[in-house]
C-alpha cells in the first residue's frame, strides 16, 4: 500500500468519526485525525520535493555544503484557485515542466502564490507566476519588497486565504517565518516551509542549523503536531502526524 492509498483509507474513515474498527483491523491503530471532513479544498500536489545542502542525519558538517538546496513546493487546489507554496525552480521552463507533470496547470493558472520567508531557496520562481497575486506574512513581503529584487509588490496575507487556508506564524527557524494549514478529506495538512526542515528534524524537535531559535522552533513542531495529520517539511516529502 502506497502513501496516496494509506491516506486514502484514513480519510475513508472519517466519514464516520466513531466507526474506526476499518482502521483498527487493518492497521491495529485507534486513530483520530484533526481534520474536518467539510472543505473547498479538493486536491493538493507536491511539486517538488526539497533536499538541504547538508545533513547532519547523513552525517555531514554544517560548515559545509555538499549540494545545492531545493526546497519543497506544493500546490493548493480548491473551489476556483490553485495556490503554489514556495515555488523552488529558478528556471521557468523546468518549472512550468513540474507544474505540469504534478498537476496538469500551466504557470499562468496559478492565481497566488505564497512564500514561507525570506530564505532565497524558497522564492526562486516567483518571477514565474507575474499574473498570481503574490502574497507571504507582513514582515515577509515587507522585507522582500525592501530587497527590490522583484518588479511587483508582495502583498501582507490575512489569517486567510481564499476562506479556506490559514495562515499561521510558526516562528523559530526566522522568527517571521508563517505555514499553512488546510483540510482536504478530512485530513488536516501543515505545509510548514522551514519550520519542519525534513522528518528527522522533526522527529527529534531540532532547527536546522541556521534556525534562529532552536528552543522556538521546537515548540513551533510541537504545535504543528497537536493540528496536523500530514506535514509537508521544507526539505523533504510529507509524511503522516497521527
């Protein structure tokens, strides 16, 4: 069983929230997700999956990079609009070529976009979607718009977007630093940009190595934890919170 058909079977059980012996027979697991069954949100796509320039799981030094960071990009799908997350492709022909192979849309039916912080990995193809509103939390767009790096203003989100996305402030690893949480089938998704470097990290509360506030950037994934059924890491695939 692969991750869509386990996610799938979950979300088949949230039909009924006290009807989970399904789950519990086939998994031996009583679980309860935190999602509501009742969204505008239809599909979302991981676009590219991130990777860090180094890795202390892996065993290498953080005084050195061994490759070129990618960060993990995703699109939101809902009731009329498609949200891409931290768009990590600095060509946009290779970046349109993604977008299409994950989900069939062109660069100009991305009607927002969305950046986690001001890190560069994670706003590299922003210059791809000029007909997207182009949006981030307010000391994000203020200090990118101050960096004059790009022709058209990005705009402070509200705690909402589209009614169907929160915006949330997830501090730690920049203390502006903002992710998202949706509800699609029932399941409650966190994409947490840099706030979740990869599972490792998350698996033992640790900032990567420029966090900066490691003891802030474990409580942020402790309150990632208590909202979300899958997070989608900043460098990494997603992976379940149950």
């Amino acid at each position: 069983m692969n991750r869509r058909e386990f996610l799938g079977t979950l979300a088949a059980a949230v039909g009924d929230r006290n009807k989970t012996s399904d789950t519990e027979g086939r998994f031996g697991l009583s679980i309860k997700l935190k999602g509501r069954k009742n969204s505008s949100i239809k599909r979302w796509d991981v676009i590219t999956i991130g990777n860090l320039s180094r890795n202390r799981y892996w065993g290498e030094s953080k005084d050195r990079g061994v490759r070129s960071a990618i960060c993990s990009c995703t699109v939101i799908s809902g009731d009329g609009f498609h949200i891409i997350v931290d768009p990590s492709l600095k060509d946009e022909e290779a970046m349109a070529i993604e977008l299409d192979r994950r989900t069939g849309l062109s660069l100009d039916e991305i009607d927002a976009v969305f950046i986690t912080h001001q890190h560069g990995d994670h706003h590299f193809g922003l210059k791809h979607f000029p007909k997207a509103k182009w949006l981030a939390g307010a000391e994000v767009a203020a200090g990118l718009n101050k960096s004059g790096s790009y022709g058209k203003p990005i705009v402070a989100a509200d705690d909402s977007l589209f009614e169907a996305v929160d915006v949330l402030s997830t501090p730690g690893h920049t203390m502006d630093h903002h992710s998202l949480r949706f509800d699609c089938k029932g399941l409650s998704v966190v994409i947490a940009g840099d706030a979740v470097a990869t599972q490792d990290f998350w698996v033992e509360r640790m900032g990567y190595f420029n966090a900066v506030d490691f003891e802030l950037s474990a409580r942020t994934m402790d309150k990632i934890a208590s909202i979300a059924d899958i997070v989608v890491p900043g460098h990494d695939n997603y992976f379940l919170c149950l």
